[in-house]
C-alpha cells in the first residue's frame, strides 16, 4: 500500500470519529434543550399561577406553594444550563483537538503533494519520460513504469483535492467552534440570569413565610383539620374499592379476578405509563407523592397518596385514561371525590367543586369529570389525583407523577 493510502485510511478514520462525536453531542445538546425548554415553560406558568393567587391577601398560603415550586424549577433549570455549559466545553475541546490533528494532517499532505510535484518537474517532457521507460531491464519493468506514471499523476490529483477538501473541514470547524463558543457564553448569561432570578424568589419566599409565622396557630389548626379530611379520603377510597374486592371473589370462587375486556383495559392502562394526559390542562405540580416538608412549620411532613397540581380557578378536571366511574363521594370540607375504574387501576380525583359525571357512566380519555374547588383560607386551587392498583393480594398506591407525561 502506497504511503497516500494509508494517510488517507487514518484521516477517513479521524474523521469519522469526529462525526460520530458530533452526532452524540448534537443529539444530548438537542435533549437538554428540550429540557431547559421545558422547564423555562413551567417557570412562566407558575409564574402565572402567582399574580392569580396575589390579587387576594388571604392566598398566602397558595403563593408560598407556587414559589416553592418555582425556586425548584429555577434550580433545575440551573442544572440543565450547566449541563449544557459542560457540554460545549467538551465540544470545545473535542473541536480544538480535531483542528490540531487536521492541521498536522494538512502539512503533511502537502509536504508530500510537494514531492510529488518536484518528481513530476523531473518527469516534465515527454522525452524524460521515454527514457524512463526505455531504461527499464526488461519488458515486464517497462510496463509497471508506465503503471506508475500513470498512477502517480492520478494520486497527485487526489492529494491536490484532499487538500482542498481537508482546508473546508478546518474551516467548518473553525466556524463550528466560534459558534459553540458563542453559544456557551450566551448558556452563562442565562445561568447567571436565572440565579439573579432565584435570589429573588428566596427573598420573596422568606418575606412570605416570616408573614406566615405570624399565623402559626391557624396553620397547626389547619393541618389537624387536612389530616382528618385525607384520613376520611383514604379510608374512602379503600372502602370503595374493597367493596368491589369482595364483589369479585365472591363471583370467582373467593379469588378477585377481572374479566377479559377488564384485564385488556388495565393491559392497555399499564403500556400507557409515563404517556397519560394530566387532569388540568395546565398546571404544575406543587405537592408529590409520599411526604412532603411543610412549607412553613419546621419539622412537619406531609403525607400525600398522590400529587397536588396548582391551576388556574375554575379549572376543568378531566379523567386521564378510558374507564367507568366507579364512585361519585364528598368529604366534608375536602370536596367532591370521583374514582375511576381502569380494570385492575384506579384513578382518584380529588377537591372537587362541581362534578359531572354519575357512578357506572363509561368515560373516554380527556372527558371532562369536574370542576377543582379553590380552597378559601389558603387560597390554593389544586387538583389532587391519586392512582390505586388492584390484585388478589389488594391495593398499592402508585406515584401518578411516573403516570402523566412529563411537561
């Protein structure tokens, strides 16, 4: 193999590590992104629910969940823009390190397309290259002459056009290094934004909680009455569906089972994780699933069988997955409660103002079930849903955050 071939075989290489290098970082640079997007859209929309709640005094307690919210997703997107941050420096590197290899490659190519040239001056006229030939031993050297002046011509022409074709990559990436640089100053500019913006959120959430403080015995009075109120729900829900246990084993012979067109529902609830709809149409989460540190008294955590989605008044409750209603219930001071049967799922549809739907009617994906009710003394107006599995060995509360797609 001629020395040419084999420089071209390592640059077809380095090259083609480069592209796959830069395919990886274009498709993470594209998915953080979409990250940093998503959350931007989650600041601006609790950032919404805020000037809602602000417009009345007594929603202290509302504003304080949305600003705990949003100091969160500050910090996420903190994270997502040094991800990013980290990401450019990498392509940087990669690039700075690429145009060295290019460079060297470059002056190499043309140290040798040079003495290609100077060989080809010696071999100019047509007479030189007679006697070339004819000063071959034997018949068999004259003609493998004449294959080599013809193919040192042709490889001449490939290193000129590699040349040229190695110049344009060093220009691409020069041009794509100005970029990522520009592009990675900007991510900073946003990064010290966005802390500029958290600094603001943690004084504001100080000044709200310092008024809170002030307020610390309605706060305990009212988390004994919440306790009670989610005590009553639990206690509810798990009536409701063990009624419907016992419904079942006492069809099939003491063993719980579901019918053909209920284990395809539950079938096809279960492919749907991380893909269902949420129960607003708009609306962040503010309380997850498990507990949860109060926001004002120190000390205190909060159990919570599900997730509690801040949203605007008045907001439409919709169910998330195809089913039946199962049961249609109020609890005193906690509002109107819808369960939903999916087969061996439930979904729980909680703090309800105003419900649309009746016990046994059939309900599509997105239908509209209620209205979510806006707590007067804190102000809060969240949406609660609760997703429930049911087997033989009974029920398991599941986290619908792993359920609903992810805004």
């Amino acid at each position: 193999m001629s020395p040419f071939g084999s420089l071209k075989q390592v640059f077809l290489i380095l090259l083609g590590i480069f592209f796959i290098t830069f395919s990886g970082y274009s498709q993470s640079k594209e998915e953080l992104k979409k990250e940093r997007d998503r959350i931007s859209k989650n600041i601006e929309l609790t950032n919404k629910l805020i000037k809602e709640t602000r417009t009345n005094r007594s929603k202290k307690q509302a504003e304080l969940s949305l600003i705990n919210k949003k100091i969160n997703l500050r910090e996420d997107l903190i994270r997502s823009l040094r991800g990013e941050i980290a990401l450019y420096n990498r392509q940087i590197r990669s690039n700075e390190e690429e145009i060295e290899r290019l460079e060297k490659d470059l002056n190499t190519l043309k140290e040798r397309y040079a003495e290609s040239i100077r060989f080809a001056q010696r071999t100019s006229n047509e007479q030189e290259k007679l006697m070339y030939i004819f000063g071959s031993e034997d018949f068999v050297q004259a003609v493998r002459r004449i294959r080599f002046l013809k193919q040192y011509t042709e490889n001449r022409k490939r290193q000129a056009e590699k040349i040229q074709q190695t110049q344009k990559d060093l220009n691409l990436l020069n041009n794509e290094l100005a970029l990522s640089i520009e592009n990675k100053d900007d991510l900073i500019r946003r990064e010290l934004d966005t802390k500029n913006d958290l600094t603001e959120d943690l004084s504001n959430q100080k000044n709200v909680v310092q008024n809170l403080k002030q307020e610390e015995r309605q706060l305990v009075a009212k988390l004994k009455q919440q306790e009670k109120e989610r005590e009553k729900l639990n206690k509810e829900i798990q009536r409701i569906i063990e009624a419907e246990i016992r419904a079942s084993r006492k069809d099939n012979d003491g063993v719980f089972s579901l019918t053909p067109e209920a284990a395809a529902l539950s079938a096809s609830f279960e492919k749907n994780k991380g893909k269902l709809p949420w129960p607003v149409e708009r609306g962040v989460i503010t309380a997850n699933f498990g507990q949860n540190p109060h926001p004002v008294l120190a000390g205190i955590t909060i159990p919570n069988n599900g997730i509690d989605i801040a949203t605007n008044a008045e907001a439409k409750v919709r169910s998330i997955f195809q089913g039946t209603v199962s049961a249609v219930f109020s609890i005193s001071g906690a509002g109107q409660n819808v369960i939903v049967n999916h087969g061996g799922y439930r979904t729980v549809y909680s703090n309800l103002k105003d419900v649309y739907v009746f016990k046994g009617q059939k309900v599509e994906n997105k239908d509209v079930i209620g209205t979510v009710l806006t707590d007067e003394s804190s102000g809060k107006t969240e949406a609660h849903l609760e997703i429930w599995r049911v087997s033989q060995k009974g029920t398991t509360k599941e986290d619908p955050a792993l359920w609903i797609f992810r805004k």
